[in-house]
C-alpha cells in the first residue's frame, strides 16, 4: 500500500471578506492535519475584492499560501486555486464550513483504497447538531447516480486533479459572482458522470455549515436560476441524457408551482416551508434561468 506522504492533498478556499469565518475554518483545517499524522496537505485561499493583507493566523504557517485575485467570481477563484496547487486531490472549501476533526483521515483511506474520482460529504448544522436533509441520513457510502446530484455540495466536495483537469476545470459562468451565481458544483458534478467517472458519497466525510431557519427571496431566485440554466446546459451537452435533465427541470417547476398555490390558499400550513425555500422565488428563477441560457 502506498505511505500517506504519496498523495498529497489541496484544500483550496476562495474568499470575500469574511475573515471571522475563514479564522474558524482555517483552525479547523489546522486540527484535522494533526489528527491525520503526517498527511501530505498544503491550503491555498484566495482572496477575491480585497485591497488590503488578511489578519488571519495560523499555527502551522507552512501549509498555507494567501493569494489576491481581482477577477470576480467562486469558478474564476478555484480555477486560479487549481493552477496554484499541486496536489493529486484537491478539496473545495466556502470559508464559512467547518471540516470534522477526522475530516482528513476519512478522505485519505478512501483515496489509499483507490475508490473514486470525486467524493462529497455528510453535511450537518453546528448549531442544532442534526442533519441538513434527511438524505444524509444512510450510513453506508455508495457511488451516485445522476439523479443524485444534490449530495454534491457546493462548500464542501474533493476531486481528483486528473479528473477535473479532463474537465476542463469549472465553468466560469457559474458559481456566485458570475452570470448564474451558483451551480459551478452540479455542473461538475455532471460533467463528471458523463465522463464516466465515479462520485462517492461517504458519510464518515463530515462538514459542518449553518442551515437557517429563514433564506431570502433573492439567494432562492439566485440558486434556481443558475440550476436551470445549468441543466439547460447539460441538455445541450449530453443528448443520452436529455429527457433526465429535462425530467429535473419539470420537477422543480412544478413542485414551485404547486407549492406557490398552496400559499395562496392555504398559507399557514406551509408558512414555515416558504421562508427556507421561497418557492415562488424559485418558480420564477428556475423559467428565468431556461430561457435565458436557451436564448444566449
């Protein structure tokens, strides 16, 4: 079996003035290489709209490098990050996640037993200390299919650098701060499938991000308008797969659809529903996000 020194890791995180979050994350990272013993890591942040040095500490300072990128844009962020590291595998981190102290360790036997090319993460809330979505809830890793593409979160999934290379890196037209902010994750995620390639769900990978009680009407609009015009995307990509992306949308209109009814009529009994997903929110960005990729 190969040592631990012989893949060597990158987390890279891209940065916007959130220093109180990337603090936390930072020494979360810190605690996760001692537990590993020896792991073969470097972190790479890239600072995106910020002029002047960061204050963030470090205890191992030797892991770390501190990057300034003027261009806006999460896809822009990470490809730079890419073109930066060198590790085999290469882990995406928002700056506000918060890696289980096990984190590392978990991801290095599954890459020592060779498994997969990409992998994503159990996510659960800091604060309430449960699951974000009931679909984390199975104990067993299995690869994913491609109808499963929502485990693949945006903060927090690995992917071999080969593979992502293959790719052609993130599609820069995607994630937040570009035309459609959001979906740079699912769209590698599918990318990913249609190559062939294996994504692995584990369970033990674990990620803590704050799940509110509350989302605004705009991050929703802003979320279903970049997942339709994603799978848009993938139509115009992958004809196999056509009436499955297509099935997708559907069901994500109609669901909104039906659910904005229900809040017309009957307000009380999904109240509490509407304020996390905003569904006429997401009824208008997911028809928006079609046609403005179809009409581009």
């Amino acid at each position: 079996m190969l040592s631990v020194t012989q893949h060597k890791i990158s987390i890279i995180i891209a940065s916007v003035d959130r220093d109180e979050y990337l603090q936390r994350c930072l020494a979360c990272i810190e605690k996760a290489y001692d537990y590993a013993k020896g792991i073969n890591l470097e972190v790479l942040v890239i600072f995106q709209d910020k002029k002047e040095k960061s204050s963030i500490r470090t205890v191992n300072s030797e892991l770390f490098s501190f990057y300034y990128l003027e261009k806006r844009g999460l896809s822009s962020a990470r490809n730079f990050g890419i073109k930066k590291s060198a590790g085999e595998y290469l882990v995406f981190l928002d700056d506000d996640t918060v890696i289980r102290e096990d984190f590392l360790s978990v991801l290095l036997k599954n890459i020592l037993n060779n498994e997969g090319s990409a992998y994503c993460c159990r996510d659960t809330d800091p604060e309430k200390r449960k699951l974000y979505s009931g679909r984390f809830s199975g104990e067993k890793s299995k690869f994913l299919n491609y109808c499963e593409y929502i485990y693949f979160l945006g903060y927090a999934h690995i992917i071999k650098r080969s593979s992502i290379k293959n790719l052609g890196l993130y599609d820069e037209r995607f994630g937040l701060g570009a035309k459609y902010p959001a979906a740079e994750e699912s769209d590698i995620f599918f990318r990913l499938k249609q190559r062939g390639e294996k994504v692995i769900y584990l369970p033990k990978l674990v990620v803590y991000h704050l799940v509110g009680n509350e989302t605004s009407e705009l991050k929703c609009f802003n979320y279903a308008y970049a997942i339709s015009a994603m799978l848009v995307k993938q139509m115009c990509l992958d004809y196999r797969y056509a009436v499955l992306y297509l099935f997708i949308i559907t069901k994500i209109i109609l669901k909104s659809f039906f659910r904005t009814l229900q809040i017309l009529f009957f307000p009380k009994n999904i109240e509490g529903k509407n304020k996390i997903y905003q569904y006429k929110s997401v009824l208008i960005g997911s028809l928006k996000g079609a046609r403005d990729y179809i009409c581009v």
